[in-house]
C-alpha cells in the first residue's frame, strides 16, 4: 500500500475502504490486461513480419483475411468485366507480379 492509499485509510469508514480496496483490485486487472496486451502485440510484431520469401498464396490468404471490403470489391469488378478481359488483364498484370518478385 503507497502513502497515499495509507492516508486514505486511517479516516476511511469500513465500506470506504471496501470501496478503495475494490478500486485497487480493478486497477491491478487493469494493469495485468494491458501486459499481457502489450505482450501479445509484440509476439505478433516478432513472428508476423513481411517474409519476401513466403509463397504467394499464404500472402494472398492474409490479405484477404486482413482486406475482405477490398476483395469483395475487386471481384465485383471481376463480374463486371467478364471472362475475357480478366484474361487480357491477366496478361499485363502476371508479367509485373512476376517481375516485382524476383
């Protein structure tokens, strides 16, 4: 107990201080959740990382999970366009994906 939370104490009635000890009980979750938070957050930033070398398709599986409006978007736009020019932009688009992973 900190000086403070002492002083608070000696003239605090019996439900006050059930009160304060409340307090400090939420308080002390409080600081746990936000630990193990942080920590979490910083396992994820150390194992996510962007791994040049990982195949395409795991790449794209997380981007779908992370973009799913984008996706959703980009089909309809699929739709719209049809078989063949998905095929005539597929033969531009392919040769620059290749080049980008080299």
């Amino acid at each position: 107990m900190s000086s403070s939370e002492q002083a608070f104490s000696v003239h605090a009635t019996v439900a006050q201080q059930r009160v304060l000890e409340r307090i400090a009980e939420q308080r002390k979750r409080l600081r746990d959740r936000r630990a193990a938070r942080l920590q979490a957050q910083a396992l994820a930033v150390a194992t996510e990382g962007d791994d040049a070398e990982a195949s395409l398709l795991p790449r794209v599986a997380g981007f779908v999970r992370q973009h799913p409006a984008a996706v959703a978007a980009l089909a309809g736009v699929a739709i719209a366009a049809g078989p063949r020019r998905l095929v005539r932009w597929a033969g531009v688009v392919l040769p620059l994906v290749m080049r980008l992973r080299r």
